[in-house]
C-alpha cells in the first residue's frame, strides 16, 4: 500500500482556506471530519471527504488542516492503515494514548492569536460543533461555518450523490408497519410534550418508513430527512424514487388510511427550508427533538429555546430493540450466514496447502458463497481478510498491492458479514491452518477467555453496556495484555452493521442500558503489530435470565449468541481454560452441530458438513 | 428510631420563601442540599440543614421544599434510614432506581408555571447549579440566589461555626514541604497558563499548608480558603487560630524564606470581596482556575472569560498520589488499627455468648481500643455497628433507641475507622458468633469473590477505577444479587475518609485514572433488607504489577492490601472459591498473621494473638 500523494492538493486547500469568495476572512485552519450530512458511519463515495485529502479511507477519522500542519486523528484500529496510507504531509494522531493531544488542545497550540477555524456546518454534528466552539473560544480564537466545502472546492471529479432504487419490506421481515411506528412515536412525542421530531440518521429514516435502498455500500440506507409533526409526515427524498406504484402503495402515498397518516413528499434538499418553515411558525411552547449528533447546519434552524436535544432518538430506541418478527429473521440470516463460513472453511483447510488462495480469493470466495444463499443482498462490510502481520491492522482491507497468500504458517483472520433481506451478520473467525505456536494459542485463548466472559455474563436489567467491557479483558490483562478497540456495537435488522445506542466498550458511557431484544457483537481480540492478530466475534442477542436469586426483582439478563460457527479448537490451550469455560465452549459447539449441521444436511452439503462435524468434537 | 415532626418548620420555611425580606420575588421551591461553602461531605453542626429540616442526616442528600411538597433525593445507602428519620410530611426519592425522577424533572412536573427556584448560592456546586439552571430555564422556570440562607432563618438556635486548635504536621508525615507543595501547584499553573488558583476544599488546603484541624467531626480539617497567584498566597482563616509561635514558625509568617512563598493572611469571611479585588485587576489574558464542584457564590465572582473550572484541582490529584513518607505512614496506621480490631474481635467472641454486648458497646469499645494505638486522634466516620437487619441499612449508625444486642444468632457487621496521626483506616468485617445460615454464607462468599476480583485484579496503567467495579459484583450477579453502592473511594492520610478523584463505582465516570500510590477502599457488599448485611472492606494501594507481557510497555497496575484484618473463615461457603480465590485467602490471612501478629506480640497483646492466629488457619 503507497500512501496518497497530497502536496499539491494541500496546496490547493490552503488556498481556498484563504479565498474569500468561500469566507469572508481568511480562515487558519479546516476541519474535515468522516461523515455526510446524516452523520453516517459509512458514506457515499461523494461524501469521502476526508480520504479524498489525506489517502485514508478507514472507517473513523478527523483531518485538520492549518497553514503549516495537517493533522489526522484516528483510533487504535487504523494506527497501521493510516501509517501506510498517508503521506509526509501528515501527522497521525493516535487516539487513545495519554500523550495524544485532543483536536481541541492542538488547535490551540499551533494556531496563532484570534484564528479563525472553518468547518462545513453540515458535516460535523452538533455536540461536536458545540465543543469544538467552547474550547476554541476560550482560547481566544473562533469557530465558523463555511458553507461551501472546501473539499469539494478542490475535488474537480467529484462522484455524485447516489439514488439507487428503493425496496419496501412487509410485515413478515419488520413486524410492524411504518404506520405503527408513527404512531408509537407520537406517543412518545407526547408523552414528553414534543410538537415535532426530526429524523437524520438514513437507518433511522429506513427503519421508520419499512424501506431500504442501496445509496451507501454495504449499508442499506437512502438519502432523506423526515420531520414528523402530531398530524403530518414530511418525508424528502429524491422524488424520482417513489414513481414506482408498489412503492406509492407502501408509502400510501395516493390514499392515505388516515389524515395524520399521510406522508407529504418534498424534494431531499428542501429539509433546510421546509424546517425553517416550521419553525417559524412554532408556538411558545412548541419543542423541537432532534438528536444532538444531527448536522449542525440543521440543528441551528431550530431556535435554541424550540430545540429539544436528545443523545437518542425514539426511532433509534425503538429500532435497537428487536421485535419477534426480527429476531427470528436475524436466527435465520445468522444461520444462512454459518452455512456458507463452514464451506469456506471446509474449502480453505483443502486448499491453503495447494499454495493459491489469497487474502482477496478467500474473500471473494467468501462472499460467492454467501450469495448463495436465500435473500442475499450483500456484504454488510468490507471483508477483513488478514494473514500474518495484516491481521495485527485492525481495520485490514486486502487489496492487489498488499495481497498475500494463505499458508499453514500462519494465522488467518477472516472478520466478514452480510445482508440478508431478513438480517444482517458480523463474525470474526481466527484459524490456523498448520500448527499455531505457544504463542498465539496463549493469546488466543485469552481472547476466548474474555470473549466467554461477556458471552456468559449474567447481569442486572437496566446494566448499560460499557459495565460490562472490562470483563472480556480480565484475562488479557492479567498478562500484560490489551486491545484498543472497544468490546462490541449494536447490530441493525437487514440494517446497519454498526448501530446505537447500546454497546460494549469502556470509551462509551452515554450508551443505553442493555434490554432483552437488542442485538449486539461481542469481539474482544489482540493484535501482535507485524506478527499477528486475532478476534473471536460473534453477535449475541440480549435475552432474559433466570438465576437462583432475583435482587428486589429487577430482573437478571444473559447472552444468546446468534452466530454459529465454531471456533478453531485447534487454536486454544484448553488447560488454560477453566472447567466453565470449557463447558461453554462444548455447549456452544453442540449448537453449532445441531442447528447449522441441519441446515447444511437440508442443503446437502456434505463436504461443510463434514469440517463442522469435526470442528465441533467435545473438548475436556 | 422516631422520625422528626416538620410539620410547623415546613410551614415556617414556606413563610420564609413567600417573604420579599430574603428575595424580591416570593419563590415557589427551595432546594436545600448537603454540603458547607466548601462542598464538603461531612459537615460542621452549623451546616447540618438539610438534617434539620428534615430529620434526615445521612452523609447525602439533597431537599426540596415547594408550597405543596417536600422530597427528599439520597442514595441506595440511606433508603431504610431516611424513611425512619423523616415524617410524612417528606416524600424519599430513591436514586438509581429507574422510576426516580431526577431533582429537574421532578420540580418540572409540580410547579406552577414561570415558577423561581432558589438556592443557597454558598451551599451549591457551581456545576450543579449549571446544571440545574439549564433544566430549569428550558422549562420556563427560573433558579435564584437566596442570599440569605432560609432554612437559618427558622433555626433559631443554630451552632456557631467551629474554630478548633490547628496542627502543623512536620515532613516526617508529610513528606513534602507546604513549600515545595506551592512550588509544584505554581508550576503546574505556568504550564497551563493559569494566573490564579482558587482552593475551597478543606482537605485540599490542609493537604497544601501540612496543617490539621478539628473543625469537622471525623475529618482533621478546618474552615479556610486560599487564592495562590504566582507570586502570592493568601490564606483566609480565623485569625486568632494563627497566634501561636509554633503555628507562625510552620507557615513563616514572620520570616518568609523567599518573598513568593510569603503567606498574606485574611479573615475568612474576607474570600469573595478579596477575589472580587483580584479579578478587578485581572489582565486579559489571565485565567482563575476554580474546581467546578466550587461553591457557585465565588465561582460567579470570577468572570467568565477568566474562568477555568476544572473537575479536580491540581491538589486534589496531587494527595491523592502518596509519597512514600505518607505510604509508610498509612501502612502503620493499619498495623495499628488491626491490633485494635484484633482485639475487639477476640473480646466480642468471649464477651457475646454472656449477652451484655450492644450495638453501641461494640463501637465503644473498638474506639476505646483504637484510642490506646500511638497517635490516635480519632474516629475517621461514625462507626456503623450492626446486628441483623441493620446491617441492611448501609449506613447505620447505632443509637440508643435503636440499639440491638449481639448473638450468636445474628451476623454482625462492623465498618470503622481511624483517623491517626500517620494515617487514616477504614474497614468493614462482616461476623457471625454462632452458627451462620447456609444463604449469609453463600451471599457472604459471593462479596468475598467480588471482593478478591478487584484486589487481585491486574490492568493497564491509565484505566479508570470505574472500569473494575463490575468484577466486584460479577459473582452477585451471577445468582441474581447485587448491591446499590460504589465499590471503593478514595482515602486520605490522616484526611478524610472519601476522597476524589479516583475511586471504583459504576457511577463515576469522571474519576481519574489509578495510578500507583493511590489509596481507595474495596467494599463489596449485599444486604438481605430486614435480615442482615454483609460488606467486606480493605483499604488497597495501587502498586506496580509485573505480569508475564507488557503490551505497548503501558506497564500494569495491581492492588496490595493495607487493612490487615482476617475475614473469617467461618462464614465462607469455601466451595463456592476457586482455587486462585482459596490461595488468596489464605496469602492475605499468611501476611495478616505476620504483620500484625509481631505487632500484637510486641504489644503484649496475648489473647489478640491467639485470636489472629486461629482465625488465619489455612483453608482447602
């Protein structure tokens, strides 16, 4: 991997930075945070800001630019990545560590008196915007919105904006109508005297309307905002999209069941006028939600003694919370989805030793398989597929220039999921295809130390997420050792593969107490840089507990783990392992064995049937 | 115990809130929180308000008074004793609990439009007036300074504020000159370019000038305040207690070795119209750093563009981190309050099965023993001596009406400490004189394995008290228990009891991180309400661990007991240990039995002896 060349394009930047056709006054520094106007995870190739001026493209990321600095903040998954694929021009601040200066903290020290820092207002979300402004001020300098992105400014090719074509889903994948959940919503609208909500988030937006589309990769989300008001529904989006009569049927768009019911469409840019129009007909006493991570830009319509900030949105509780229809769904896809990793696997332990599968043909082949598979729609992230050293780069995408072969020399890492029409899977799956040494089995089995740790807990109704963190690193750290990635995220419903507002890490304390229906991962791993990496993941679904006692009946909830794909005996020291801890990995197996081995049977195949028989043999 | 009559009081304070003498406006609530201008958790007989108006006189809890109701926020520990303590009159809101209301929403959802919340300005932290300003403010309402403080206005024959003897404390206690102390704090205001400093915690400015007082029961600290600017100090305190010779030697009154560590001094009451000088001749670019848990009153007087809170002050991380004089200090201090409560329990042993031993006789007697240890000073918190179902009131504290013999049917726990010259201790042991009950011993073993979780844990240097409260309870929850308080605080030398800013609860997400050196309490516990309670308690400091890897060469951190106290065998269900978990017992039972089994000897204290020593036997 080369890193991106940027001089001249900082150059460029640097110019527009003191161009006033952009800004009234020339600004000192720029920020270019991830993300698109919905504050996306994942975003559309026109949205890639921040790769198109730095050259990397991981997941998580903030670059800043000054006259003399460009800096680039990321987390411990892409200390590597980044590394490798930004040039001299750039600083990477490594997140996480102690000596690592928050962005805040390092404008201040390299910015001269009275800067002036820029942002494009749409693109960073409000709580960011509303710290970012405190700190800088009381330093003495400013924060501005820069209305035209100075990316864009300097990027002549820039793609466009996908609208690709919508699907809806019944009520046999969502379990309840969007009319349903409108009105759920109201309910809660009005239980906290809220006049009108917001929607940003494109999975919100999806979840809400039973719809899904393809506008960023591996995300099955489309562009739109919603407002929703106690008696309208303005809905915006590229209207080319709901020409479609089955779609216009869904939506009710012709005939509406109920007035409050009807959906008004407006064109996708209209949300800023069209949410200026509403609120400059807000009464006294009229509040506003909108979650303080939507845009600034749009946030800032919303007058602050209207504007009724909120860390989650209703929609964002609700979708978290998985209803019978969807967990089912997710068991079916997450089945599907074993089926197809055992036949990887059968088929990687016959050819690794022929000496060509690659890290990209054993992705490839990956996902053939899974598209095989009833419902498919796509892969739900890029494959991680990492041998050796690649495996230690958290966030590893293998690509011609860095591809490498499969050998019984070492450990592959293979972290992969896809989207089916009824779910959506995310499983990390660490094997050794020759003889692993003392070494990597002993961190290993840490790994499915603390893996078993969260997987078996047992825990208070109303626990949040992050309490839980530390258990799945005991193991590890009563060795010296660590890894800096959280433990694990939400996972959406034939939805995105990474979702709030619950999860399991030790850097989040907003999150929301975990609740019998969520669905989360559960991926505790370590990384040897150069040498290897492993992870064990595997999604979980929150569900009730019933132990001996029940403390002032709170109630007690465990784990249920939704994939089922055995984990590589072969890969443990099991005299490491306490009698529990094997009792769990059996119990698993056997899980493994009963429900996936029948599926494979009703599929007739033999050969992955076979791996699994053997995979899944008791362990004492 | 008889819960106080506050029916005529309420009426009297409402008077007082309606009455435009105190504020221009009559208010419709008053919130009356725990606390003194110094936000300090124990407090002086003047400052006890919120105890006399309610009756309630737990260490925490806030009052709220409004025309028509008057509730009452405290925590899991005081449930059962603020329902005992207060009349009808009051309504308890239980925090923690997922139905509570918070203070803002509460006041919300009772008051009368555009309604005026006052606040004693002195007596709020600055953060919790923002926070509760904000809330209030987006609800229509307004929150107020009450100058004069209304609950005084009913309290005819308050307490004068004390003004006891001070006591310097020579380096062989301390370890760090009061100089060096300036010298460090100055140094780490130049860093930060910070021009001011603001000290409001009693034990931060006893820390700094190496002082002691008796102001405050339990806690060796006295009423001041000091502003140190870079070139000067000023110290606010009752005067007369600066007279003696000795006291104008310590703090070079007379003879300052250079003219920066110069000491001006000032009558307490003196602090706000001396800052308000100071900020008068404020340049513009000088900054004031304030705790934000300072009192509103004088973090106001700073203008807010020369303000810098903090969470914690450059004092309050300094005492946290002992120095080696104070390490060995605290480590004889716990010597000594072992043979103390060696005795005490080789005494209740003989002394229980004759019936004569109450609640308050046991907790006389451990004082009349800790009182016979060199340099004993005194209690360091009441001694909560509990029989039976009082053990379930976390914080109970014995009193005459409620006074309980001890059996040999009952379990007993006892939570006491000590403040010494060297050192402060506090510990909890949990006994049964007789035959305990299969489920005491089974909850019994699920706290000492939460206990043991924590003591033994190892982790990175950098983590975060917060992150290791769940292996405290871990176990609990595996059968469905848990328990509604914070696993460890931190403790101060020969200071007080709770200190910031590190400590091991699921609450505290601000706190510290560990570092070696620090002191804090492990003490899980589980309380069966109306049958008994059971915490086990060590004071740990944090030590350098050496486990078999060392990733990133962070380096990691373990815990090494101070309180040297056997934890009896008898109520163990050592069964339900692990082996690790066994030879913990029996390592720490080895080193008690070493350690103060040589101080008992030396002391001649025989039975004690013989006490230590049956109850340190080897299990299996």
């Amino acid at each position: 991997m080369s890193p991106k060349i940027t001089g001249e394009l900082l150059r460029q930047l640097r110019q527009a930075m003191k161009n006033c056709k952009y800004f009234s006054e020339p600004i000192q520094a720029y920020i270019i945070p991830s993300g698109d106007a919905h504050q996306s995870e994942y975003i559309a190739p026109c949205d890639c800001r921040r790769e198109f001026i730095s050259g990397f493209d991981g997941s998580a990321g903030t670059a800043i630019v000054t006259e003399q600095h460009a800096a680039m903040w990321t987390d411990g998954r892409y200390f590597l990545q980044a590394n490798q694929q930004m040039d001299n021009n750039w600083t990477l601040m490594k997140m996480g560590l102690k000596e690592t200066p928050s962005q805040e903290d390092w404008l201040i020290s390299v910015l001269p008196e009275n800067s002036k820092v820029g942002v494009d207002p749409w693109i960073i979300a409000a709580d960011q915007w509303k710290n970012m402004f405190k700190a800088l001020s009381s330093a003495g300098h400013s924060l501005v919105a820069v209305q035209d992105n100075l990316i864009d400014a300097v990027w002549p090719d820039r793609p466009e904006r996908p609208s690709t074509q919508l699907r809806s889903l019944g009520l046999d994948f969502t379990g309840i109508s969007w009319q349903d959940k409108i009105t759920t919503l109201r309910a809660k609208m009005s239980e906290r005297k809220i006049t009108w909500f917001v929607a940003t988030a494109l999975d919100e937006i999806a979840w809400l309307f039973n719809l899904r589309g393809a506008d960023i990769e591996y995300n099955p989300v489309f562009f739109a905002y919603t407002i929703v008001g106690m008696n309208t529904i303005r809905f915006f989006v590229d209207l080319k999209r709901l020409s479609d009569p089955a779609m216009r049927e869904h939506l009710q768009l012709d005939s509406p069941s109920k007035p409050e019911l009807s959906i008004q469409t407006f064109p996708y840019e209209s949300v800023y006028t069209e949410l200026q129009a509403i609120c400059a007909a807000l009464g006294p006493k009229d509040k506003v939600w909108i979650c303080d991570k939507a845009s600034c830009a749009l946030t800032q319509v919303i007058p602050k003694t209207h504007r009724s900030p909120i860390p989650y949105t209703p929609l964002c509780l609700g979708k978290a919370v998985k209803n019978a229809t969807e967990i089912q769904g997710m068991k079916m896809a997450h089945i599907k989805d074993a089926v197809a990793l055992c036949e990887l696997f059968a088929w990687l332990e016959k050819e690794i030793p022929n000496g060509n599968v690659t890290e990209i043909s054993a992705a490839d082949k990956a996902e053939e398989l899974r598209s095989q598979q009833k419902d498919f729609v796509g892969l739900s992230f890029p494959t991680i597929s990492s041998v050796g050293p690649h495996g230690a780069i958290i966030h590893y995408r293998p690509l011609p220039e860095t591809n490498r072969t499969l050998t019984v020399n070492e450990v592959y890492l293979i972290d992969s999921g896809a989207q089916y029409v009824d779910g959506t899977t995310d499983v990390t799956r660490t094997m050794h295809f020759g003889t692993p040494s003392a070494f990597e089995k002993e961190c290993f089995t840490y790994v499915l130390k603390g893996h078993i740790a969260v997987s078996a807990a047992i825990f208070p109704n109303g626990t949040k997420g992050h309490l839980l963190d530390s258990f799945a690193r005991a193991a590890l750290w009563e060795s010296g050792l660590d890894y800096l990635h959280g433990t694990g995220h939400g996972v959406g419903c034939f939805l995105n593969v990474h979702e709030g507002p619950c999860g399991i890490s030790y850097k989040t304390f907003a999150d929301e107490p975990l609740e019998a229906g969520m669905i989360v991962s559960d991926e505790p791993g370590y990384y040897e840089d150069g040498s290897f990496g492993i992870r064990l993941e595997n999604v979980v679904l929150v569900v009730p507990a019933k132990p001996k006692y029940n403390y002032r009946n709170r109630g007690s909830l465990t784990f249920e783990p939704l994939t089922l794909v055995p984990i590589q005996v072969k890969m443990m020291n099991t005299e490491l392992l306490t009698q529990k801890e094997r009792d769990w990995v059996n119990e698993y197996h056997r899980k493994c064995r009963e429900v996936v081995g029948a599926e494979l049977e009703r599929q007739g195949r033999q050969e992955a049937l076979e791996w699994l028989i053997r995979e899944t043999q008791l362990i004492i």
